[in-house]
C-alpha cells in the first residue's frame, strides 16, 4: 500500500512540475506589453523631441550605409 501511495505522490508532482514548465513555456512565448502609469509617460514637449532624435539617429545611420556601400 505505500508504494502504492509514493508512485500516486510522484505521478502528481509529476504532473504539476510538467504544467508548471508548460505554462512557463507558454508565457516566454507571449510579449507582455505593459503600459507605464500616466505620471511616468512623457509630456507631449518630450515626446516630440524625442521622436526628433530618434529621426535624426535613423537618417544619421542610412547615411552612414549609403556611404559605406558606395
């Protein structure tokens, strides 16, 4: 009866150590795209310069592939 009792036990840690590893699976998968509360997101000024530099960067970097290429 105990060994009966110890394979029931292993078998159901079995079990969730499986789904466990599954549903880990399943979420490293998944983006998770969290939003920043409304006081850490940048003011509309900030937000403006920042898609500025980051234009600038972009045009700075086909620049320099252009250039390279050629």
């Amino acid at each position: 009866m105990k060994t009966d009792s110890t394979e029931n036990k292993k078998t159901t840690a079995d079990k969730a150590q499986a789904a466990l590893i599954a549903r880990l699976g399943q979420l490293d998968r998944k983006e998770i795209r969290v939003r920043p509360p409304k006081s850490l997101q940048p003011t509309p000024e900030a937000a403006k310069s920042r898609v500025r530099r980051l234009r600038k960067k972009r045009l700075l970097l086909q620049r320099s592939k252009r250039v390279g290429s050629e």
